[in-house]
C-alpha cells in the first residue's frame, strides 16, 4: 500500500532523529554549568581532575538535576514512542499526525526541562551572586539541550500537516464522458434524439418537406 506521509511529514521525521540526537549529546555529555576551566558539571557526572557520578536522590543530586533529570528523561520516552508511531505511519499502519502531536509535546518538556536547570541553578547553586553568572557559566551540553527542544518542536509541526490529502480526483475526462455517450447511443437513442411526431419527423419540422 503506497505511504500517506507526505514531504512534510518525511522531513519532520528526519528532524525528529537530528533533535533525538542532540538531546542525546546534551544529556551525555558534563558541560551542562563550568564555573571555572578546571571543572565542569552534566546531569548524571561532576568533573574536576576526573569525572564522578551524581546519585540519583535529591539529597546526593540536588533538587535542580532532580527535576531536570526527571523532565528529559520523560522527553525521551515520548520521543521514542513518536519514532515508533512515525514508522508504523510510513507503513500505513496509522496517522503521522500523531508522531507530530507527541514530538510538540516532546519538545516542550524538553524545554520545560531546560527552563528548570536555568532557574533552579540560579537560585539555589550559584556560588556567588547571580549578577556573576554569565553565558559562559553554561556549558554547550545546556545549549545543545535548548537547541534540541526547538529543533523537536519544529519537526512535530511539520508531521501535524505531513497526511497526503485523501481527495479523489475524478475519473471522468471529457474524453471519456464522450467515450461513454458513444457506447450508449445505440442502446438508449430516447436520451439524445429530439421528440418526433406521428409522421418521424422531428416536432416542427414536417413543414420544410412539404408535409
């Protein structure tokens, strides 16, 4: 059966593995704050002479990757059941519309998830004051994160219009309409010769022979 996506809703798809990919690096990766260029902190590691693991409980991890942690990683299971509904969409299986639908909400968690980390290491882990707290108190893993929710956002729009439209065209060409008048006329000529009178000739004009 030939596919109902349609160049829209291909393309998203595509976009949506670019945003799943740099969620993925921004997740993985320990540049997420740098307060200084011999240390550097991620979601899941704190890095100085060497990397350690963060726990996943609020008193080892802090509320700020607590939360954070726990929005993308919620990202990440409806982005991966977008990618499902989207290859079961090329298979005619179900709508891609929904694959758009689930990857906008995707995205937003993921900037939800990124918003929070912001303000949370504002208020609570800023070792200064805020007005110290700079671009490039941020490492690229936090932007690679703001980038990947737009990035997703964007691909959902395009699979919320990538159905082909299912209008019908129709079938009948005026060839064809005179095709099928041809293969009528000898059954049903009632349909096309006008009305005659008692002598066969068409009404009105017996007067032109002389009758």
């Amino acid at each position: 059966m030939k596919s109902s996506v349609n160049v829209c809703g291909i393309s998203g798809f595509v976009i949506t593995l670019i945003g799943a990919g740099l969620l993925g690096a921004s997740m993985g990766t320990n540049y997420w704050i740098t307060p200084d260029t011999n240390s550097s902190q991620g979601l899941f590691q704190n890095c100085t002479t060497k990397c350690s693991n963060i726990g996943w409980t609020v008193e080892e991890a802090g509320n700020t990757l607590v939360i954070t942690r726990s929005i993308l990683l919620a990202s990440c299971f409806f982005i991966l059941i977008g990618l499902i509904v989207g290859v079961a969409a090329f298979c005619c299986a179900t709508d891609i519309r929904i694959e758009g639908i689930i990857n906008i909400i995707a995205g937003i968690l993921i900037l939800s998830g990124c918003g929070a980390f912001t303000g949370l290491t504002l208020v609570n882990d800023d070792p200064g004051n805020n007005s110290d707290v700079s671009f490039n108190y941020f490492g690229y893993s936090f932007y690679l994160g703001w980038a990947s929710g737009a990035v997703v956002v964007i691909a959902g729009s395009l699979q919320a219009v990538g159905k082909k439209s299912t209008k019908k065209e129709s079938k009948y060409t005026p060839q064809a309409y005179e095709n099928d008048i041809e293969l009528e006329w000898p059954r049903k000529p009632s349909l096309y010769l006008p009305p005659t009178n008692n002598k066969g000739f068409p009404d009105g004009d017996q007067y032109k022979y002389g009758y």
